[in-house]
C-alpha cells in the first residue's frame, strides 16, 4: 500500500507544548480493495529519537545508565531505569551524530565506531516517535560517576557492567525499555563478529 491507499480528511491540533498531540480524521484502503468508514484517531508527536549501547570489546563490557522516567511512575520496579544512552533528534542532526554527542553528556564515553541495529517505531498505535538504534566501540574504562544536563533537569549515573552481567539483568526483567532489550539481544548474537571487526580494523568514523 502507498500514500494514496489513505486519505486524511482533517487534523487538529489539540495540545502544543514540548510536545504535541493531533486529532485525525481519516480513512484508509482495506485489504479487500474497498474504503473503511472515517476513523478518529488521537497521535501523540514527541519527534524522532537515535540510541546507542557502548561496548567495549576488549573489556566486554557494555555502559548503562539509570535515570527517572515519568513513563514509568506507577510501572513494577519503579521510575528509575536501566538504559541505553539515547536522545532526541534536533533539525539537521543525523543520528549518528545525536549518539555521539549524547554518549559524552551522559555517559562521559567517546564513540570511536558505530554500527546500525535497526530502526524501530515506538508504539506506532499512538505515536509517530522512531528510534535509530546503534551499537557502538567505546573504551569504558574510567566510565563512572553522575551526568547529565542539569538544565534540562537529568540526573543520570553511568556504570560499566560486564555483558554476561547485562545479559543476566535483561533475563532477571531488571532491564524493561525496549532499547536496551532490543541492543543487548542484539549483541548477544553479533558479540564474536563484532570483537573480530573492532579488534582488526580502525575505527570508522
């Protein structure tokens, strides 16, 4: 199906803050070939995220973070979660570089290689947020410690944690965010290639 299998016959803006909420009216092809009837569906506008699990091959070790998340505020274990390093990606910014960038605000680790996992939407039933998902080389030695922007009111600890302890924490459900699940599980089965690539070839920036 394309664009021209739905058509959108209004949108309204119901909330503009940091974030945005719409209201559409619209109604789409079906797989027998006719039209549905018009539908009402409220979508939730956040804009489009990258994140990126550090690891370091040599260590094998992989870096964490652990924030508060509002999401999560009445969800089993608490508002604060095991995550990846991860942020929102302003006009003219790639992904890549959102990872990059975000790896030393709140983690304090340089990204010297980056290899794409995949890219996923969040929760396509009631919002347009995409992920870009990556993987990259980091030395994390000396990771550790409090960062974050306080302007922007974050409060995040970093630690290195072995990957067989990573894997450990995601199977004890101690790790419940789909980045982290969706990168560990993905290291998991690319771990030996990705030590033979990283341990034989320069950095690619």
């Amino acid at each position: 199906m394309s664009d021209g299998d739905f058509e959108i016959i209004a949108r309204d803006v119901l909330f503009q803050g940091f974030f945005r909420i719409d209201r559409y009216r619209l109604r789409h092809r079906l797989f027998s070939g006719a039209w549905s009837d018009e539908i009402v569906r409220e979508l939730f506008e956040r804009g489009h995220a990258a994140a990126v699990l550090p690891y370091d091959p040599v260590r094998d070790e992989v870096v964490l973070i652990k924030q508060f998340r509002i999401g999560a505020l009445h969800a089993p274990g608490g508002p604060w979660l095991l995550e990846i390093v991860a942020g929102m990606m302003e006009s003219e910014e790639t992904a890549a570089e959102v990872v990059r960038r975000e790896a030393q605000e709140e983690a304090g680790c340089r990204i010297e290689a980056l290899v794409p996992i995949c890219e996923y939407l969040v929760s396509p039933g009631g919002t347009s947020e995409r992920i870009s998902l990556f993987c990259g080389k980091v030395d994390a030695g000396g990771v550790g410690g409090l960062h974050g922007c306080s302007a922007e009111g974050e409060d995040i600890r970093a630690n290195a944690v072995g990957f067989e302890e990573a894997l450990a924490m995601l199977a004890a459900g101690r790790i419940n965010s789909a980045s982290p699940i969706i990168a560990l599980q993905w290291l998991s089965l690319n771990r030996d290639r990705l030590r033979r690539d990283w341990s034989a070839k320069a950095p690619v920036r």
